[in-house]
C-alpha cells in the first residue's frame, strides 16, 4: 500500500520527535521561541524575561521551579493552554539547564 505523500511527513516527522537520539529539530528551536514569546509576553511583568526577578518573599520563579519535581504542572496553575504550557516549559527548561548546579 503506497501511503500519500503528506501522511508520510506527518509518519517520519513523528518518528524524529519520538527518536531520543535525534538532535534538536526545527520544531525545537520553533516552540523554544514560541515559549519565550509567550513567557515575555504573559509572565515577565512579575518574573522579568529570565524568570530571575525577586519575588516578596526573596525567591525566584526559577529558582522555585528547579526545586520541584514537575514544574510544568505547576505552571499549568497559570497556563491553562496545554500547548502554550509545553512551550513555555521548553522556554524555562533552558533557563534551568544554564542555572548553576548550586541554585538547583
């Protein structure tokens, strides 16, 4: 069964997502941007645009997010949106990866 050309590159662009081992996509690189924009957009008033501002209470949202267990579920208490959440959590995990291993 010959399949139509473009449910083969719905086929292959699933199997780069689900391939661990593939490097960083387009896809990547565009929901990175897609969470920034949407972090910048909606959070940084209160969080700025690395989510290092000073909260009331001395802490910051980063410094808070990379000492629980499943951030993104926490910031779904923000974002109800599932794909925005997504985004945005991809936005943060790089902010995370760039914390100093003594913050986390």
């Amino acid at each position: 069964m010959k399949l139509p050309i473009p449910l083969l590159a719905v086929v292959a662009s699933l199997l780069a997502i689900a391939s661990p081992a593939s490097p960083p996509s387009v896809t990547d690189a565009t929901l990175l941007e897609q969470g920034k924009n949407i972090f910048v957009t909606r959070c940084a008033k209160c969080h700025d645009n690395d989510a290092n501002k000073r909260l009331p209470d001395g802490t910051t949202l980063l410094g808070r997010l990379a000492k629980i267990k499943d951030p993104e579920e926490r910031i779904g208490t923000r974002l109800k949106d599932p794909q925005e959440r997504h985004a945005v959590m991809i936005y943060i995990d790089s902010l995370l990866k760039s914390l100093p291993s003594s913050s986390q």
